[in-house]
C-alpha cells in the first residue's frame, strides 16, 4: 500500500494513495495522521490495506492526488537518524576534506541523529541565507519501524521495518569541517531534510526489495541534468537492518523513527553520483580540482525512483534552493 499526508495540521492528515499515485482517499476513519498509525500499527494496518485494496480496484473512487499538496509523509518525527551504509561515499567525501578514513567503517555503521521537528514538504523549497555554506543535495532510501527493542538483531530489525520513502538529507558542506573537528558531530551543517511524497509498505516493492535494501537505481536531477542513478541494493555495506540494529544497540526505538540509508553510491562511476560533494571529489581525483559548483540560489533539484514499467514508485522530491528572507 501507499501512504502519504496532506499538509493539513503540524502532523499532516493521512491519505492512501493508489498505486500509480492518481487517487487518494482520506484514512480519517483510521487514523488521522501516520504517527497515530504507526503508534498502532497492528490494529490499523489491515483496516489501510483494505481501503488500499478498495481504491485499487474502483471499489471507492477517491480524489485526485497531487504531490504539491503533501507534506513529508511524517512531518515531524520523534526519531531520525541517517546512516552512511555507503561506504564508497563516506570515503570520498572524507578525502574532500582531508579526513582519513579508519578501517572500523567498513564493518561498523556510522549513523548521526537529525533534526527531525521541521521536516520540509517534497516540493518544499530550500530556504538558506548564504549559498557559500556550500549548499548540497543528498539523494538516500529511509525507512519508517514501529517499536524496536533495545538489543535487537539485524535479523529480527528487518521485521520492525513498515514504510519505505526517499530523503532528500540536505548538507552544507562547507559548515561540516568545522563542526566535526570540534568532536561534537553535526547540527548547523544538517538543516532540514525532505522526504518523498509517498511512503510505500515494503511487500508492494515487490522482488525489488529483499528485507533489507532496495534494488533499483535512485535519479537525482539537478537543473533538468541527471547527476546520477546508482542503484540503491549495489555497494550498500551495511543494509537497514543493520542499520536499525546498530542504531538500538543502547536504547529502544519508538514506533515512527526513521532510519536512512545516506547517500546512495556505487563503484561503478557510469552510474553517476547522487550528492554534489561526491561529483566534486571525482573532479579533483581526475582533474586535481573541482568543476562542479555547489547549489545556488534558483537550482532546482529533483529526486525519483522507478519501478521496471517505468512509473514512479515514492513521487518525486522536487525542490528548488531559494534566499532565505525573515
């Protein structure tokens, strides 16, 4: 099934959406918005995939759906925590900063926690006062777990897995160095993050998704330019299981956290990159500098995964980076 929230309240007021993303139908009856969903899953999940079925088959008519009127499919969650299980990624944005990179992260996960009370919309702009805090897009896969107990094995994390989207993790990258050399991690460099329209329960990706990661190429678009489309279940060193249990190794997780996959990436280069800091790497390995600037006021970036027919699978993250007026 598909869900998404209309941007109706600080919560959003959750909708089923129908495959193809043209319909939609208000779940008020079941839950009002996605937390209170997810906050009980087990008796609200049948009930949404009944009237999942229901829309899919003419059973009910609907309404038309149109992104522009969703906000992120939770607009505010009580836990985000993005990963780096791309680990060809973590190398080559480090060496972009002259930081080396310790053997641990090949077989220990690196997750840092976000800001997750202001999440913005999927065709939301990107409001930032100075394009010289180097003003990046991140294209990732996130998932959505209900209650997850402490201690709990990469195995079983799997199960707690409800909802898949897609996250636009935005960065600035040139406030990172300072702030991580400080030793206290990341705050003023990770603004908000938006996240696809729709959110999609895992058995509706099919053979694409195997438990744990998502096989297919994510687009990211910046300008109307492919950046790249790297597939999301090539190269992912640690998949969301791992993820989720190393981020519930010393505390419990509650129903609606977000787990990400950070910045999806492959070796092979002909797939292209899915963050602009990796373009600029690649650049100064080939070239000995960067060519590529990072966003400016008035780019426009877009984010999208499909399905082997070619339709839309999450909706796009269509955003456009703009000067921050107060």
């Amino acid at each position: 099934m598909k869900l998404a929230s209309l941007n109706l309240g600080r919560d959003g007021q959750l909708v089923v959406v129908d495959s193809l993303m043209q319909r939609y139908v208000t779940a008020a009856d079941i839950a009002p918005t996605l937390q209170a969903a997810l906050d009980n899953w087990n008796s609200c999940k049948t009930a949404l995939q009944d009237l999942f079925k229901q829309l899919e088959t003419g059973q009910i008519t609907g309404q038309a759906f149109t992104v522009s009127t969703c906000a992120s499919p939770l607009p505010r969650a009580f836990h985000w925590a993005d990963g780096s299980a791309y680990v060809n990624h973590v190398e080559l944005v480090r060496k972009a900063r002259n930081a080396e990179m310790p053997a641990s992260f090949w077989t220990d996960p690196l997750i840092y926690q976000g800001g997750s009370d202001t999440f913005l919309g999927p065709c939301e702009d990107i409001a930032m006062a100075d394009p010289s805090w180097g003003i990046d897009f991140e294209a990732e896969v996130a998932v959505i777990v209900d209650d997850v107990p402490m201690g709990v094995s990469p195995e079983n994390a799997r199960g707690h897995i409800k909802l898949v989207m897609l996250v636009n993790d935005v960065s600035l990258r040139n406030l990172i160095p300072g702030e991580l050399s400080k030793g206290f991690g990341f705050y003023q460099a990770k603004p908000s993050s938006a996240f696809s329209p729709v959110a999609v329960s895992p058995e509706t990706l099919g053979t694409a998704w195997d438990g744990a990661k998502l096989h297919l190429p994510l687009r990211a678009v910046l300008n109307g330019n492919l950046i790249g489309q790297p597939n999301a279940g090539v190269d992912m060193t640690f998949d969301f299981g791992q993820l989720i249990a190393h981020a519930a190794k010393t505390r419990p997780l509650c129903a609606g956290t977000i787990i990400g996959s950070g910045t999806v990436s492959n070796l092979d280069r002909s797939n292209g990159s899915c963050c602009l800091a990796e373009v600029r790497m690649l650049e100064i390995i080939t070239n000995g500098s960067p060519s590529t600037d990072f966003m400016q006021f008035g780019d426009r970036i877009q984010i999208d995964m499909h399905d082997n027919n070619g339709h839309s699978i999450f909706g796009q993250i269509n955003q456009q980076v703009v000067q921050y007026v107060d």
